[in-house]
C-alpha cells in the first residue's frame, strides 16, 4: 500500500520543498555535523536508489569503525598466537626456515612506517612479561633504581591472565596510552621523525617518551582520519556546500582533497569548498564541476 499512500511523486515534491525551506533558512546545518554522509542522504538532491547505496557505505562504515579502532592490538594478538603455536605446538624441523621467513616478513618495519602486527606483537609480549615478572603496580612504579627494576622478578605469573584480559576491554587508543613505557620505547628503539624543510630529508626529531606516546596516539585519533565536518550548505546563498576541516598540525593530502571535491559535487550538483589550514594560512580548495580553484589568505575564512 505504500505507493497509494506515499506516491512517488508526491514525496520527490515533499522532499524539494522541505530541502528549499532548510536551505533558504538562516543558518543551514544549524550548527557543524560530522556525519558527512548522513547529510548528504538528507539533504543531496538524489534519487532514491543512489539514497540507498549512500546509507550502504556508511552502514558498512560503522560496521568496520571497531576494527578500525583495534587494528594494533588484533594484528599482534595473531602475531603472537601464530607464534606460539607455531613453536610450541605445530612445526617440525623442516618447517623451520620457511616459518621463520614467513614471521619475520610480517613483522618487518619499513623505514618512516608504524607496523601494527610489530608494535602488537611486541607490546603483548611485554605485557606478558612484565606481569609474569610482577612489573606492576605503585612499589614498581616508584622504584628508581636502574639496575633494581632490571632485575625486578616478583614470581607474579600473572602474564597470560592479564594479556586475555587486555584483549577483552581495551582498544588501540587505550591500549597504548596504558602499557607503552619508557623501557619499552628504549628497547624497540622508538623515535619519532620530521622533514627537514632544508635538507628535504625526513629525519629523527625526538626520542624521547612522550613524544614518542604522543604522536602514536595523535595517528590513532579518529582512527587516523581527518575531521571535516559540513559548516554551511548554502554558502554566499548560492545553495554550494561548504565544508571544514579541524587542522590539528597534519596538512590534507591535496590529491584526496580535490578528489573528494569532485565526487562531493556530483552529489551536491552545486560547487563544493573545502578550508583548511597550509601552515599559517587558510586555504579554501573549490570544485565547480569542471574546475579546481585554490585560494589562500592569512585569515580564516569568514564563511
């Protein structure tokens, strides 16, 4: 009974007239919304099926955000099992080599690259170890003496118990944030790295803990997206999207910013804009349909 109740062309014209009244109201969206997508469902002038793939893309989205959010730990969480039943349990000595090659290839670093199944890995074994050792709690943690927590070894056994308990509650963000240390940093050999804008080399900035922990969890934020969030959708009240992105330190990559222009503005079917900062300077990257355009400025944007 659907279409005798709700007929087609009467909703498309419900639709047009509720999309022109928001539009032509002061204010639209009311306030910044993140859900780029969602608003595009709303309020894009779209058929109904390219509707219903937009809301297949971000259900997909949503359904992968956890992953997302345990990618560290899931990879070395397999990394460590593959090992231990590897070496304990399944391998003969003619499966050795070919063992060995495979698991050092996976936990290989690339130079200026984070490994996820690398730091996983490594950090279960530590925490392992250390609550296996009794390497925990406020005596440890107040203990000064090098050599003393060094040789620091309780008989707690505990390693296995707590490795199954972190698994249990804890995400990328939680899990570094809790159990990097400044032992661990040192031993990996964890540094943080930056351009030299005058010898145009990326080299070591910082060793030092904090950082190190800082920029970690900085990468894991939102997953290591950019924030970009709708700030008006009827720029110069000429119905073009306008959106911003939170510049937190890391520069767009320009390709995926005129990309994601472009197929913004096919949705849209009006010009699209995107503010950004390039140093001290906000950049306003347009697309029209058939051109790309740049404008800088050393304030921002008044839009």
């Amino acid at each position: 009974m659907d279409s005798y109740i709700n007929p087609p062309e009467y909703m498309a014209r419900q639709r047009e007239k509720r999309s022109q009244e928001t539009r032509e109201s002061a204010g639209f969206p009311a306030r910044p919304v993140k859900d780029v997508l969602l608003f595009l469902i709303e309020f894009a002038p779209l058929p109904n099926w390219q509707r219903d793939i937009l809301s297949m893309v971000r259900e997909e989205s949503y359904y992968f955000a956890p992953q997302a959010q345990t990618k560290i730990m899931n990879e070395g969480w397999a990394s460590f099992w593959h090992e231990k039943i590897m070496t304990e349990k399944a391998l003969d000595a003619s499966e050795l080599v070919d063992f060995a090659d495979h698991h050092s290839s996976t936990l290989a670093m690339q130079p200026g690259q984070l490994n996820p199944y690398k730091l996983g890995y490594e950090l279960f074994h530590d925490i392992e170890r250390r609550w296996n050792k009794g390497r925990f709690g406020r005596e440890y943690e107040e203990c000064t003496d090098i050599d003393e927590r060094a040789r620091w070894d309780t008989g707690a056994g505990e390693g296995r118990e707590k490795i199954f308990q972190v698994r249990k509650i804890y995400n990328d963000m939680t899990f570094i944030d809790d159990f990097l240390t400044e032992e661990f940093c040192r031993e990996q050999k964890l540094f943080t790295f930056a351009h030299n804008e005058r010898t145009g080399n990326y080299e070591v900035a910082d060793r030092g803990f904090q950082a190190i922990k800082e920029k970690l969890l900085f990468q894991l934020t939102n997953m290591g997206q950019p924030y970009i969030s709708v700030e008006d959708a009827n720029y110069e009240n000429r119905g073009e999207l306008y959106l911003m992105h939170r510049f937190d330190g890391v520069p767009l990559r320009v390709d995926y910013a005129k990309a994601t222009l472009e197929n913004l503005c096919k949705l849209w079917t009006r010009p699209t804009h995107l503010q950004t900062m390039d140093g001290e300077n906000t950049v306003i990257y347009s697309f029209d349909g058939s051109a790309h355009r740049e404008r800088k400025s050393s304030e921002k944007d008044a839009a």
